[in-house]
C-alpha cells in the first residue's frame, strides 16, 4: 500500500504541481492516476519512486517513509514504464530487460535467464533477444519497457503513459495483456493516463485529478460513472459515461428469447405461424450448427410460397453478435443498435446462438442497471 | 640529406616526380616525417578528446556554462595558427609543443560542440527511463548517456583528425611539420617538385588512414546504429556506406 498524506508539490517559483493530496493506493491493485494535461498526475507518480521530491507532506510505502530510503536503492525497488518505452539504443532487447538485475550485481546467466523468462512472459519471441530496440514496432518495444520494469520482480509497478505512443489497435491489445499480466503477477500498479477510456478498462480505482493538482475523485471506476462528485469530473468523463458504465454489466442476465429462432430448413409457413403465435416479427435462420444466418421478416414469410424452406429467403444480415457468457451489456447493446432488425444475437464461446435480445429488453436491463448502482461484476468488452 | 643539395634544378625543368630520390630518400627524410606528422596530430586529437569530453560532460549538465566555454574556444580558433606558433616559440622553442598546443586548441572547436550535443541529444525518456531504473549519476553517464553520445563524438573526431592532419604542415614555418617540411624546406625552399608531391600525397593519405580506422572504431564500439532494419546479427560491410 502506497499512502499520501497531505502531499504537496511547490516548485521555487512558486507553481503548484500537487497540492495537499491525501490518497491511499490499494496493494495488488491497479490504481489509475487521470487527468487533464498539467493536473500533477505525472508529478504524483514520480514522488513514489523519489523522481520528484515532495515539498510536504508524507509518503509512505507499507508504512515506511520514503524519505528514510536511499532515492537510488528505493527506484531499483520499483519497476517503471515510461511513456514511449525509454529502452537503451545501445543495448540488446535481452540486455534492456536485464538491466536492473545488472545494477543490483545478478551474475550474467542468471539476469540472461530472467531476461530470457521475462520475454516469453509478456509475449516477446525469443529470436527478439538479440535486436536493438530500434528494430522493433512500438507495440514490441513497449512490451520490452514492460518485462524491463519487472525483471527484478518488484511489488510496486509504475507507468507513466505506456501506451499513448502506439496507435490504438496496438493500444488495446497491450492494455488486455497488462490486465493478463495483472491476474497473474498481482503487482501494486499505478497507471498514469489522460485517456478516461483506458482508466476505466484497466483500473481497479480511479483517481481523478483537476487542474491546479487537486485530487477530484478517488473510487471505483463503475462508481465514478455512475456518480462523478461534481461538473468537473462529470464533463473530464465525457457525455457518454452512461453507456460506458454498461461495460461493468454482465451480458449474461439479459433475459435471451429462444423463440425468435428458427431452422433454416423450416418451412416458410411454419415460420410465419411461429412468429405470429410468438408475437415476434423478426426471426433469425440459424445452420445446422446453430450458428447465425441472417434475419427473416414476417411480412417476408407472409409473401412465399409456404413450402419454401427459409434458409432460401433473402435474409437480411445479422451485423455483429455479443458472447453471452463474457460480454457486457454495453457490447449487447452495441450490437442491437448496429444491428437492422434491431435486436442483437447472443451466441457462446462456440458462436452457437443462445437467443437474440430485443432494444426494448436491453432497456429495462439497462434500467436495473442504474437502478442498483454498487452491483455489476466486472465484465471485458 | 646530402644528395638533395647538390640536384638542386628549378622547377617546371624536372619531372613532376622523380623516383629515384624517393627511392634513396625514403627512410630519411620521407618516413622520418611522416611518424612526426603523425605524432603531430594524434597527440592534438587525444589530448583534445581528453579535454572535451569533461569539459563537454560539464557544458550538458550546466547549459549556461556551453556560451562560455564554446565563445573562449572560438576566440582562440580565430588567432591565425602562423601567430600562435610564433607566440609560443618563446616558451615552448622548437619542442613539439610549439605545434602541438595550437593543434589541440583547433581540434576543441570541433569536438566540444560533438560532444556536448552528443550528450544533450540522448532522448530524455532514455535518460529518465535510466533515473528510474536507479542509476547513479556517474553510472548513468558511463553507461548510457556516453555511449548513446558516441556516434556524434567519433562524427567530430573524423572531422577533427582530418583538420588536423591537414593542419600540421602549417606549423613547418617554425621548423616542425612533419610532411610539411618535406613541402617547404625540402620543396619549395629549393624548387625541387617531387618533395612537395610526396609530402601532400601521404598527408592526404594519411587523413584517409586515419579517418577510416575511426569509421572502423565507430562500427565496432557502436554496432547498434547500424540496425535500423528489422534484421538477425550483426553485419559488417553490405550496405554500409563510407561516409
């Protein structure tokens, strides 16, 4: 655990870069410092490794002051990913990972094995070991910065912007395998960021900072959409946290209706009496694998022969599916507005439909949603 | 030395060079000069290395001190290298560091700014990344500010040996000079051509020697600068370029 307490940053001249923060930043969890551009997040994050001397207040890791520590023995303690990975041109991919088990005397094989162990860890090829950092994509080099950070296995991780340098596709596959990462190594993170998007995906808390390095808000992330404390945090979240705050909904307690399936070789008439008894105008065509074909309308059926088999019609397409069982009601919802007929299709690990979702049912779900603000398990996507 | 004396012939009447007193010259004084002519400028450029890099380390750290230390080193530069010989020359006489004081002030010129821009282009995040890793201010620079430098220092150390070993032969008007006293004393004092054709042959062929073992240096101590492209283990010549 990481505790500030009445923390402030006052430079000669008079700037203010953080003032009187108190904050405890939760052990084996990711804590997201974010903020607008000048807010102290960055300045918040270097106090913890003794990068910037804090003017007042204390800071302590486990209870000890930092202060009672030698700045260059508490940094070698501390892993650290800096924005645009910050690797060594002038040494080895295998040699940047090693560095820090170098600084504290590992003997040579035993720093190339961790090295060597740190790459398989964070997904680098082991052919990678010998480059130079300048022959690598951002996505590799960033990986590099990571497994570097932790070579010398350290509880406390920092990253200041890892990954704004990498373009988003990149982006997004990095934060999933930091948050792999995180379920397996269970590292004290502190993750600074000024993209609000990123914050909610990865972290376990959320530390908003304003302007003039005051701590706005400090809470869950699924808490903080729901219930910003005031303008300011409301307008930094941005207009659509209501929808974003469906991510922390499981998709798997929508109700899925199995009516509005049909056989692709069910007749066009039996079709059509299945969607009238079941008041369901559209229906979906599934194969023989229960996999999606396209949607069907009544009015479609309605206007063939009823002997036609329905896997014969014109469908329509059904546009994207959400995972039952790992989706959030937000990717459910995504996909109902995406899709023509309006209604999105569940399906299973296997892309076997389980039901399909009406706007309609989505929104009483989204209604329960907001109506029981603390609940919600964590879901991806 | 003796021979020389006696063939003395005016210029345009002999041939541009003449082989035989290059044959019976060639130990004495041809190779004779040619180590002093070396010695002349690896002495400047070692002694000049050793005096930018400190001064170059300082004039990183402590920006407002670069101004300073860059307008001295022009100042002296602008003094006409025929003046500073001749000044010297009470103190130093004719000891090789009547030559050797000016060609490592001429040498500062060029390395100082190499190696203090060097140094100040390592990236800040590498350099940060290197605070936060728990390097030591002297491990820092040892390990990773240097070595990130030492592509533009050797970049000056070609420019600067190459000045130099050109430079040399000026400091003959006061009787050193290596190759250049073969141009002037043994040349142009007595209108004898192939001593001047000598002496510029194997000063330029010098410069080339020199600036191509520090090319090798270069590739040796900085293999990674040539590993843009995505590609396994290191490569020697291919497509490198001589530059």
């Amino acid at each position: 655990m990481i505790t500030f307490t009445g923390v402030s940053k006052r430079y000669p001249g008079g700037t203010v870069a953080v003032d009187q923060l108190d904050l405890e930043v939760p052990a084996a969890r990711t804590t997201v410092l974010v903020g607008p551009s000048g807010c102290g997040k960055t300045t918040t994050l270097r106090m913890i490794n003794r990068m910037v001397e804090h003017t007042e207040g204390h800071i302590a890791i486990d209870g000890q002051d930092i202060r009672a520590r030698d700045p260059v023995a508490l940094r070698r303690s501390i892993g650290y990913v800096i924005q645009q990975a910050g690797l060594f041109p002038h040494r080895t991919v295998q040699h940047n990972i090693a560095t820090v088990p170098f600084l504290v005397g590992t003997t040579r094989r035993a720093a190339l094995r961790r090295s060597a162990e740190l790459m398989e860890l964070v997904g680098l090829a082991p052919e990678l070991a010998q480059r130079y950092p300048q022959q690598l994509s951002g996505g590799q080099q960033q990986r590099v910065g990571v497994a570097r950070a932790l070579a010398a296995d350290p509880p406390i991780l920092l990253m200041d912007e890892p990954f704004s340098a990498v373009d988003p596709v990149v982006r997004k596959s990095l934060q999933e395998e930091l948050l792999r990462l995180q379920r397996e190594l269970r590292k004290t993170i502190v993750f600074v960021t000024h993209d609000i998007d990123e914050a909610v995906r990865i972290g376990d808390a959320i530390a908003v900072f304003r302007p003039g390095g005051r701590l706005a808000q400090f809470d869950h992330p699924e808490h903080l959409l729901a219930e910003p404390v005031d303008e300011f945090v409301e307008a930094f979240l941005g207009y659509d946290r209501g929808v974003r705050r469906l991510s922390f909904f499981p998709a798997s307690e929508l109700q899925l209706r199995r009516a509005a399936i049909v056989d692709a070789d069910h007749p066009a008439g039996a079709a059509l009496g299945q969607a009238r008894s079941k008041d369901e105008p559209w229906l979906l065509a599934v194969d023989s694998r229960e996999h999606p074909l396209g949607w069907i309308h009544a009015d479609t059926l309605a206007n063939t022969a009823a002997t036609t088999p329905v896997g014969e019609l014109d469908l329509v397409r059904y546009g994207h599916v959400f995972t039952v069982s790992t989706d959030s009601l937000r990717a459910a919802l995504d996909a109902a507005m995406l899709s023509p007929a309006s209604r999105a299709v569940g399906v299973d690990r296997t892309g076997r439909v389980l039901g399909v979702v009406r706007q309609t049912d989505l929104s009483a779900a989204i209604w329960d949603a907001g109506g029981n603000g603390a609940a919600g398990t964590r879901a991806h996507g | 030395m003796a021979t020389v004396l006696r063939e003395r012939v005016p210029m345009g009447e002999d041939p541009l060079i003449r082989w035989d007193w290059v044959w019976n010259n060639l130990d004495d004084p041809i190779l004779a000069l040619l180590l002093e002519h070396l010695h002349l400028s690896l002495v400047p450029l070692l002694l000049g290395l050793g005096i930018a890099l400190p001064v170059g380390i300082v004039c990183a750290r402590w920006q407002r001190v670069y101004p300073w230390a860059l307008t001295t080193v022009n100042i002296l530069y602008a003094v006409p290298s025929i003046a500073l010989f001749f000044l010297l020359l009470p103190y130093t006489s004719f000891s090789l560091w009547t030559a050797i004081i000016p060609l490592t002030i001429y040498s500062l010129v060029i390395l100082l700014p190499n190696v203090t821009d060097g140094l100040r282009q390592v990236p800040d995040h590498v350099r940060q990344a290197a605070v936060a890793m728990g390097f030591g201010p002297i491990r820092r620079l040892v390990q990773v500010e240097l070595p990130v430098a030492t592509p533009a220092v050797i970049a000056g150390l070609r420019v600067a040996a190459v000045a130099t070993i050109s430079m040399v032969s000026v400091a003959s008007l006061v009787g050193l000079g290596g190759l250049g006293q073969l141009i002037l004393s043994w040349g142009f004092d007595r209108q004898f051509a192939t001593p001047i054709v000598v002496g510029t042959v194997l000063s330029v062929a010098l410069a080339f020697a020199v600036d191509g073992l520090l090319v090798l240096t270069q590739r040796w101590l900085t293999p990674w600068t040539r590993m843009a492209a995505p590609r396994r283990g290191p490569r020697i010549g291919g497509g490198d370029r001589w530059r």
